[in-house]
C-alpha cells in the first residue's frame, strides 16, 4: 500500500499550478499569491529576525514552527514536482539551497543586476514583507543587465512568487530603496558540495556581520557586479 503524500501546509497548490510560463526574455512564471494572504499574521509571527543587509542561509536562521512549516512545504517533493512541472525538466538531482534577505540600505550597491550563478538550475524567489510601498525595490525581470529595461516587476510582499529557469540570459535585480524587504531565495543547484559552499560562505558573512565594527566595514564595501564583464560564477 503506497504512502499518501501529505498536503501543503501553506502553500496554494492550484495557483502554482495555474501560473503561466512566460519565455521572453527567459522562461519565468509568477504567482501573485503562492502562500494566501490570510496566513500573513501567523507566518510572519514566526518568521526569522534578520537585522542587517544581505543575504543569510538557512542553517544560520532561527524561526518558529508556523514559518518552519512554510519552508518544509518550498522543500518538499510536491512542490519540486510543481516546478519541474511547470519549467518541464527533472530537479530530482539537483539538491536545494535556501537564502533570506531581510532589509536593504538603500546603497547603490544593492539590488544589482545579475543572472545567477551557473551552478543554479532554477530559482524560486518568495516575498514575506508586510507591505511594500515604494516604486523603488520592486524585482524586476530584466532585458539584459540595465536594471532600468524590464519586462516586468512586483512588490516581494508576502506569498508572491517568481520562479525562473537560470540562464545566461536570466538577469534580474532591482533599484535600491531602505526598508524592510524580507524576502526567500530557493536554488535547485547542480551539486551538494555547491550548497555546503553557499551555505559555508553565507554563514561567515553572518558571523562577520554579528560584529560591530565588521558590519560596518561590510556595509563599505562595493558588492561585486556581474552586469561589469565578469564570468558567471
């Protein structure tokens, strides 16, 4: 007797489901409201604090059970089927990565223009801010790596989601604007040794970043820009 698989705890199946691939200017499909609207007290009650710019990997994150429940639905097999479903190719071996961002300064070194690294599959980018009001910091799905040429952008408030195959051509980023901007990044990626590096590097920039006078010599320093010439790494 095979094992029913459980459902979602949070997410809105029928709407991932639902959402249209676009194929210009590279293969991306958005849902509005991928986690509805009405869990938005409850999850954000347990959501992780991230009190300083950038990014952080989830072993480095401390949250409660209702937003932990959130997570094990984005890393479940159900919801890697409705990707693979939707970009039409097998993720089955390609291990996940997750990242959070929390807040953005403001700096013109925020929000650059980037493809994603090679070693990336497909990412699946979930808002969790309250509310957006600004024009700026919205995500944008880009042209080419001039953050001003885009084919479309959203607030990255709660439960909207962009998922896109990476590519050479899958640039995207955002103009800078300070506030809260609580948002999840999810890799389908080609390799564990590559999530362990990401999650070994992103866990001594958080370490860094717990101290004072470390933080603030990060925040000074300019953030390396693909849209600059450089290979994708």
């Amino acid at each position: 007797m095979s094992e029913v698989e459980a459902p979602f705890n949070y997410l809105d199946e029928a709407a991932i489901a639902a959402a249209d691939l676009k194929s210009e200017p590279y293969e991306y499909a958005f849902v509005p409201a991928a986690i509805p609207n009405r869990f938005l007290d409850e999850v954000l009650a347990d959501a992780p604090a991230i009190p300083d710019r950038g990014s952080y990997g989830l072993p480095n994150l401390k949250r409660g059970p209702r937003f932990e429940a959130v997570i094990q639905d984005l890393l479940s097999d159900r919801f890697r089927r409705l990707v693979e479903a939707k970009m039409g190719m097998d993720l089955s071996n390609n291990p996940p990565v997750v990242l959070m961002m929390g807040n953005t300064t403001g700096h013109y070194n925020e929000g650059f223009a980037h493809p994603d690294s090679r070693h990336k599959i497909v990412t699946v980018v979930v808002g969790f801010t309250r509310s957006w009001p600004y024009e700026r910091g919205r995500l944008r799905v880009l042209n080419g790596p001039d953050r001003n040429d885009y084919a479309f952008e959203f607030a990255p408030e709660f439960g909207s989601m962009l998922m896109f195959k990476v590519s050479d051509k899958s640039w995207h980023g955002f103009l800078p604007q300070k506030g809260p901007r609580m948002s999840l990044q999810l890799c389908y990626c080609d390799s564990e040794s590559y999530v362990r590096s990401e999650y070994f590097r992103h866990g001594i920039s958080a370490f860094a970043k717990s101290i004072p006078a470390l933080r603030w010599l990060i925040g000074m320093m300019p953030r390396h820009n693909p849209a600059a010439g450089s290979e994708r790494i």
